[in-house]
C-alpha cells in the first residue's frame, strides 16, 4: 500500500466498499480456480492479479448508481444548520443525514 493511502482517513462507507471489493476480489480468485472449471480452471501466481483486475474493472458498474443514489438522499436532507430538514422537518442535521455522513 502507498503512503498516502496508509494515511487516508476513510469514511464508514468507503471503509464498507473497500471491504466488498476485497470480498469481491477473494471470490473472483476462488472462482478461477474451480475444479469444476476443468481444463479452464486457472492456477498459479497470476491468479490473484486477474482476480484484482476483474473486480476493478466492474467496480465502477457496481458503485455508480449507489453513490448516485446516495448523493440524491443526501441532498433531500441538506439544509442549514439548526434549521428544518426540508424531508424530514427535524432540525438539520436530521438523522438520516447523520446516517450517510457515517
């Protein structure tokens, strides 16, 4: 890992993706090399590159429309501080925006 990266301060959720990316990238690796796969199962030290580079490469597919979604709840529930949440009426922040700040 890259310095920088070591000195990222991730948030929950980004904490929660990079966890199912490595989720992703062990099953990725567990599927190429399926004995039920026969002659195209796949074996040796490039395994777990390729592995990488499958989920990295549907990474984007899969987080777009997420983070879309999240970023239009987000913005429902944005108002200045102390006043009414324009959703939810509560005052700002309300708890579903504490909740995706998280």
């Amino acid at each position: 890992m890259s310095a920088w990266r070591e000195r990222l301060r991730l948030t929950q959720l980004a904490t929660e993706l990079e966890q199912a990316h490595g989720d992703g990238v062990a099953a990725a690796s567990a599927g190429l090399q399926d004995p039920g796969l026969g002659a195209a199962r796949l074996t040796g030290t490039a395994v777990p590159l390729l592995a990488e580079a499958a989920v990295s490469s549907a990474t984007p597919f899969l987080r777009a429309p997420l983070l879309s979604r999240l970023h239009r709840a987000r913005r429902l529930h944005t108002g200045a501080a102390g006043a009414p949440c324009p959703t939810c009426g509560v005052p700002v922040p309300c708890p579903t925006a504490e909740a995706l700040d998280a």
